[in-house]
C-alpha cells in the first residue's frame, strides 16, 4: 500500500472541534500509530469498519463532467470527526486508515481536455493507475476481517471497490447502486460512467442492480444492454417510484435485496442522486435524503453488505456558506450503515 497516506492521531485532533461535556467521533475513532504493520493493525484490532478516502475526480474529467468530487474527503472527515460519541453509534468503531495518494494525478490532469482524443486516452490510463490502488486496498481491508467505508472521488471507484472486494472473497460478488445514471457504458477506456460495466466485462461483478435511475438522461443504447443481461443486471427508475407512483419505494428495495443478497454485495451510493447536493452531474429532481438514509439502513443490515461507497459529492462546487454540509451528510450516512450494519440480519 506504497500510495496509501495513512491518517494520524494529529491529523484527527485538527479536524475535531473538542467541547467541555461533549465526546465527539474524533476523540474515540482509532488511527494506526507510526510504524506499524498495517494488515497486523487491522486484524488485531476490535474495530470492524475502515474509513478510506480517495480524493480525485480525474474519471469524472475523464467521463466529460464538472471537477470537484476530490474535495469530498476532506469535507467528510470534518462531518464525521463532530458526530457525538454515544450509545446510539460509537467512534470507536472506526479505524481511518487514510487516503490514497493521488496528488501527482490530479496536477498530470490540470490541463488536460477531455474533448482531445489524445488527452481522454491520458485521463482513462491514470484511472486505471487509480484502479490498481483502490482494488488492492479494498482487499487487503477485506482480508482483514473488516468493512471497508469508501469516500470518493468519482464513481470511476466502484470499480476498484468490486475488483478487491471480488479477489478477497474469492468469487464475484454483487452490487446495489443508488444513482441517477447506470454507470454500465460502453467499455470507452475507464471513467467514472463505466465502473460497473468493466468489472462485469472482467467477471468480478455478479448481479448489478441500479436503484432509481433517471429515465430522462438514460441512453437508449444503455437500456438495451441491459435488457439483454436482465438474469444479471437489473434497475428501476426514480420516475416510476416517485412521480407515476407504479412502485412502491419500500416494496423496491425489497424487490431488490431479494436478487442480490445470496451473495456478498457492495453498497454504492452516487450522490447526484440527490437534488441540489453539489456534484459533477448535479440534479433539481430525485429521491430526498430521508429516502438515501432508510436505503443504506436497509441495504446495511444484511449480513452480505461488504462495504459502503459515497462518491461525486463536490463541495468545491458549491460557493455558498452551506458547503460544509455534504461531509454532514456523509456523516450522517456513515453512521446510518454502522448502526445497520452491526445487527446483521
């Protein structure tokens, strides 16, 4: 894990706003200390869930969207460090493991135009250098014993999530996805609109299911594909659910955990999904926060959750007052998954 930047004890006290009275997160969540073996750390520990940060967004340039999911991280790491330590979720139960290093990537990509043939093909290659670390991470987590927690960045990691995930248990596994857009394109060169369709060309995904897909900005070509592999890639669609009113939101979700839970499965939550979150392909129309909470508390209880995704939440992109609050809401659904998750069903 040469690219790894693990978190420090002193990195999380800068991030923690301590108050007389008050335990926060950030004075319970564990780091790993100074020169120790990190797979021995994370085996030994009694932690079980591992906070992974990923702070690009080259496969959003590289898929034609707005920069800016790279400072996401950052903002969640401040969200979550503030949460009260209590007996309703504790921080002790987290380990910040840290954050990949993508610094160099990101400056390689500064001026780069994703309408150049040459510099698109630039873009694809640092995502699949991206890839490589991202997979290898997620599986020596997994290997571990623990659940990985990943904070994107694009939604070019899904990915590295399923690949590692795939690897350390040994077999494919499947996929559930929050999201506006399938992210199962053409196999182009790797971007954020294609994770889910390279690690099923590559046989590391199972089952994929998209949950509340946006009909307006789903191509015709993509609904055909998908057509054809409905034994293994299913969806449904936000306007069926939420404005005809066809479906039931609650009897979805259902409907969906009963084709993927016979194996382990990830969660991956896009965060354009939302209305007026800022993001690289940000919406006026979607499911509420309210929704995403009760869907990764549902998805999360199941003994198969693997691990947990939140990506393209740019704050960088939002010039109000108000841009703190994405790493709120990242907390937030951080803590909804572990509170789930630690009474499997």
């Amino acid at each position: 894990m040469d690219k790894l930047i693990p978190f420090t004890v002193n990195d999380l006290a800068k991030v923690t706003n301590h108050r007389s009275g008050e335990i926060k997160f950030g004075e319970k969540m564990i780091t790993i200390p100074k020169g120790v073996d990190i797979i021995d750390f994370l085996k030994e520990s009694e932690a079980k869930y591992v906070l992974l940060g990923i702070p690009e967004d080259i496969g959003v340039r590289a898929n034609y969207g707005r920069p800016g999911a790279a400072s996401a991280w950052e903002s969640a790491l401040k969200g979550i460090a503030n949460i009260q330590h209590n007996r309703f979720c504790k921080g002790s139960q987290i380990i910040i493991l840290g954050h990949i290093d993508v610094a160099q990537e990101m400056r390689d990509v500064e001026n780069l135009d994703f309408n150049d043939i040459d510099d698109r093909s630039k873009l694809s290659q640092l995502v699949e250098k991206i890839d490589k670390e991202v997979s290898h991470i997620i599986f020596t987590v997994i290997k571990a014993g623990k659940t990985p927690i990943i904070i994107g960045g694009g939604h070019n990691n899904a990915y590295g999530n399923i690949k590692g995930s795939a690897l350390a248990k040994g077999k494919p596994i499947n996929a559930i996805n929050f999201d506006a857009h399938s992210d199962f394109r053409i196999l182009e060169g790797r971007h954020s609109g294609n994770g889910f369709s390279y690690a099923y060309e590559e046989g590391f995904l199972k089952k994929y299911f998209i949950f509340g897909l946006h009909e307006n900005y789903t191509s015709k070509s993509v609904l055909d594909i998908i057509k054809k592999l409905e034994d293994r890639v299913r969806y449904n669609t936000y306007d069926s659910i939420n404005i005809r009113e066809e479906k039931d939101f609650n009897n979805e979700m259902i409907a969906a955990l009963e084709f993927i839970k016979t194996d382990s499965f990830g969660i991956e939550i896009d965060l354009d999904a939302i209305p007026n979150i800022a993001s690289s392909a940000m919406t006026i129309s979607g499911f509420s926060i309210e929704q995403l909470r009760q869907f990764i508390s549902y998805f999360g209880q199941h003994k198969n959750a693997a691990y947990l995704h939140i990506c393209e939440g740019a704050p960088d992109l939002d010039s109000s007052p108000n841009n703190h609050l994405i790493g709120k809401l990242i907390g937030y659904l951080i803590t909804d998954f572990i509170k789930a998750n630690h009474e499997k069903v």
